[in-house]
C-alpha cells in the first residue's frame, strides 16, 4: 500500500520533469536550420518516449485513473475529436454514460458527468473557498483578459460578471412588457406568410418547408431586439441572403474553434502550463509562430467570408442606433443607451449586438424547428394543444399574459427542450478546473481538467425519465393523472436548458415568451401534419449545435 502510494505520489512529479525535458529538448532540436539523420533519430525517439511515458501516466498514474472510461480515451482526445467532427458527439457521449455510469473520463484531462448534483459543483457562484471554474484560461491559470470580447464569449469571471449586470436592464420580464409588441409584429409576419401560401394552393392545402420561414422569423425578430433595426425583407433567394449565413457563420465557428484547440494541442501548447521555467518556457514559445501559421493555413475561407459578411450586415444598424440614442425604442441597444452611468463602452456594445443575433437566432430557431417536428410526428399531442390554443376567444387574446396560463402549451414546450436542448449541446456545458482543483460530486479533480456536463445525455437517459426518447408533455402537468407514473419516476430538476449559475442563458425569459408566440399562432391558424418528405430528427447530428435538416410540413386554414 506504501509502495502504490508513493508512486502516485511521485508520477505527478515525474511526469513534469519528463515533460519539461522533453519539450525543450524538442523545440532546441526543432529549432536546427539543417536536421541530419543523427538528429532526426534523436527527435523521433525523444518524441517517442515521450508519448510513451504519457501514456503510461495517463493510464495509471493519472489523478483521473480512477474514473472508469473507454481504455483509448484514457490515452488520447482524439477519440472525442473525432466523434465531435462526424456530428456524433452527444450520441456517442450518451451511449458512454449507459455502459459506464454517471461520471465517464471521455479523454485524458476531460470528465463527463451526468449526475443531477454536478449541475451545481460545476456552474456555482464565487463562494468562500471556491473559485468559479470558467470556459478558458491562460496556461498559468489565470483568465484571459478582455475588453473587445461579447458576454458569450467574455471568459473571466469579472469581465463575465460586468457585462451581465449592465445587460440584464435588456432582459429583464419589465423590458418583456415594452419589447412584446416588437416581437408579435415578427409573428404576425409569420402567420400572414403562412397564410398567402395556403391560399395560392389549388386545394387549400399547403406543403411548406417551415425550417426556412422559421429562420427568417427569428432572424427579423433578432434584428429588431438586437440592432434596433426592422428589416421588411430579405433576399428571395434564401441561399444567397444573411439568415442561413448567420446560421452558417454559428456553426462552422463551433467546429473550428475545437479543431484550434485540438492543433494547439498536436504542437503541444497546453503543456506550457508544465514548463516551470521561464526560460523554458520561452523557448516552447518559439513554437507559436509555426502553430499561427497553421491557423491561419487551415482557418476555413467560408467562415471567415461568412463572418465578415455577418459583421458587416450588422454595422450599419447598430452604427444608426446608436447615432439615435433619443429614439425611445425598446430594443436592446435602446435599454443600453439608457445606462449613461457607469455604462457599456461602445465597442462592447457593438460586439454585443451582432453576437445576439447570432446566439438568439440559433437557439430559437432551433427549439421551434424541434417541437414542430415533434408535434407533427405525435397528431394525437397537437391535436390536444389545438384545443388549448383556440378555446382563446379570438386571435388577439394570444398575447404572453395569456399565454404563460395554458398548461399544457408550456408543457410542450418543456418536453421539446428535455429532447432538444438547443443551447445545451456537446460542448456548451462544460468548464476548466480552476487552479488548486474542486470538488465535483465528491470527488476531487485537478485544476486543468475539463468538466461536461452532458445535457443531452441526462435528458434522455432512463436513470432520470421514464420512456426517455418519447414525446410526452403530461410528464410536466400533475393534474394529468393517467400520466402518474412518469410523476413518481421522472427527476424532473436535471432538465435545465438554459444552463445554471451565473452564466445560465440570458436570453431565457425572451425566448420562452418568443416560443409560446409563434407555437400558439401556428396552431391557432392552421392544422398541421407531416409529409412523407418530412425528415427524422431523433438521430440528427450535432456538433457544437444541432445539424438542422430541411422540415417539411402541411398546413392548411382551420
């Protein structure tokens, strides 16, 4: 017992000395203008022992050996990278979680948990004692600053914090009150769009590809809370207008972003943190240049067209708004030029404002092309929202008053989002240890170690659902008696969509006002149902965010 102890004792130690050796040895050699066999020999066998000897390490000597997991993702992130590229991430994340259990090393230095508990030891508030665990630091630990970054992407806990607090006057249900009509002008768009298609039909019977109509919805809706700017029209050509590549632009930057981090880590920038010595240091350093340049070699031309494309489109409705501060108009950028005290600086207003059409515009877009694909595959669920919806008087009583009243609409709604998290998925939930380690459910962890928490997996997994992959909103209403055994079994508090702690989505109390909206005015007006062309969404894949396919529906006048 002594003996084992102690070589967990000093394999930590070992493995740093191997590896501060290794690597400035590596970089000294790499550095050779002229490389002759003798030093290409000595290279190839110090890079050799080295892989070795981290195997070894992360195998059995790591401090997260102990956490059961495919033997190969012990050794290497490559198994997750790989998954995470071919769109099978959260399902190869779910199917790991039921051979395991709840907590599963997904990789060297990356734990995935599904426990009810982690959402907290994860995601919490400062406390005395801990330090929040955050998306990215430096590799000596501390936070990157910034003051040019929007609050999706703000790292520090400060930074993150600062920029809430001056948002939060935007998102706030008072904001809701003076922004609903902003919004319900985007839905009756909706609804006279969908209603001029079923007209010009021969029979009165429209097939609409309603994916399309959604983005465009979401899209205007976005712009107008977003950039303060109502925007009529778009280019009939979907393909070639600014909705799919704003949707385009979200998802390709998920990929790529992780395929930086999975190079960083090929010419091995996250072991910095290992190099004790600055001198070391400096010379692992002189690696970056080559890594830049891989960056910039590889960094796809789309994203980068799409973005700028993005960011453009953007410019002029934010630089009108804000020329325009005395326009009373309760948009976002409206509420914070209100805040002249103490107020966000203009850059961060600017950033702030094109990413919100980018984040909102996904996540709602999302969750509506999700629930209407799930109720046009459960006629006997919409049938019964039908119902709900049009016991309203008229269609003027479907305001959010009224709306957040009918059962079983919101229950639909959280069934649709226990399915589909849209802002939960692969790599949304997770976090770095912060320096000197945490707990998390009792256990443990180095500082470093990358946490998930597998939102997907946990939504859908019997040890907290009952029938977990079927569509069932009476899980949600208690009065709903014939359902009592998925009361009694489900755990209902796992399901959090929005995240938790003080990065949980801002753009919570809009987007549930924004999907009772348009969900209720659908089945208000129209009678929907599936077509043989309609795609299966259960298996869709996803990456970073859902794979949206094409969603074909018909639709025809009540």
């Amino acid at each position: 017992m002594t003996s084992a102890k102690s070589i967990l004792e000093i394999a930590p130690k070992a493995y740093q000395v191997l590896s501060e050796f290794i690597y400035k040895t590596t970089y000294q050699v790499a550095g050779h203008v002229v490389l002759d066999l003798a030093t290409l020999l000595k290279l190839t066998g110090l890079i050799s022992a080295c892989y070795f000897g981290v195997a070894v390490y992360r195998i059995w000597f790591h401090p997260l050996a102990r956490i059961p997991g495919p033997f190969l993702c012990k050794v290497t992130a490559g198994v997750w990278t790989y998954k995470f590229f071919r769109g099978r991430a959260l399902a190869w994340q779910a199917e790991l979680h039921e051979m395991y259990g709840e907590i599963v090393r997904v990789g060297p230095n990356h734990v995935s948990y599904i426990k009810p508990e982690a959402w907290k030891d994860i995601f919490k508030h400062k406390q005395a004692g801990f330090r929040p665990n955050v998306k990215t630091m430096n590799e000596d630990g501390s936070e990157p600053p910034s003051d040019h970054l929007p609050l999706i992407l703000e790292s520090s806990v400060e930074g993150h914090a600062a920029q809430r607090k001056k948002l939060n006057v935007a998102f706030s249900e008072r904001a809701w009150r003076d922004q609903e009509p902003l919004v319900y002008k985007h839905i009756d768009w909706l609804v006279g769009e969908l209603r001029d298609h079923v007209d010009a039909s021969p029979n009165g019977e429209a097939e609409l590809e309603i994916a399309r109509i959604f983005d465009i919805v979401v899209m205007k809706t976005m712009c107008s809370l977003s950039l303060g700017a109502e925007i009529e029209t778009f280019s009939p050509d979907y393909e070639s207008s600014w909705v799919p590549i704003a949707l385009g632009v979200h998802e390709t930057l998920s990929r790529y972003l992780h395929w930086l981090v999975c190079l960083s880590k090929i010419f091995c920038l996250p072991h910095l943190n290992l190099i004790s010595s600055p001198t070391d240091k400096q010379i692992a350093l002189k690696a970056y240049p080559l890594v830049l340049f891989m960056f910039r070699l590889l960094t796809p031309k789309a994203l980068l067209h799409g973005f700028d494309t993005h960011m453009a489109n953007c410019q002029p409705f934010i630089k009108s708004r804000l020329e325009n501060p005395e326009v009373d108009r309760p948009d976002i950028l409206g509420f914070l030029l209100r805040e002249t005290k103490n107020g966000m600086s203009r850059r961060l207003i600017n950033v702030n404002a094109s990413m919100l059409v980018m984040a909102g515009m996904e996540t709602s877009s999302t969750a509506l092309k999700a629930i209407t694909y799930l109720l046009v595959s459960n006629p006997d669920k919409l049938q019964k929202l039908a119902r709900e919806v049009r016991a309203l008087p008229k269609r003027s009583d479907l305001n959010s008053k009224n709306l957040q009243t009918l059962v079983y609409l919101n229950a639909v709604i959280s069934e649709g989002l226990r399915l589909f998290p849209s802002g939960q998925a692969a790599l949304a939930a997770q976090r770095r240890i912060a320096p000197g380690g945490n707990f998390v459910c009792g256990e443990f962890l180095p500082q470093y170690t990358q946490v998930f928490m597998a939102a997907h997996a946990m939504n859908n997994s019997p040890l907290f659902w009952k029938a977990p992959h079927e569509f069932v909103p009476e899980r949600w209403i208690p009065e709903e008696t014939a359902f009592s055994e998925y009361h009694d079994y489900d755990k209902f508090q796992v399901r959090l969509p929005f995240g938790y702690g003080p990065r949980m989505c801002i753009g919570k109390n809009i987007a549930y006002h924004e999907l009772r909206g348009v969900l209720a005015s659908l089945v208000y007006e129209f009678d929907l149902a599936s077509t043989r062309e309609t795609v299966e969404w259960l298996y869709i894949k996803s990456s970073n965010v859902w794979s949206k396919p094409d969603l074909k529906v018909r639709a025809s006048r009540r």
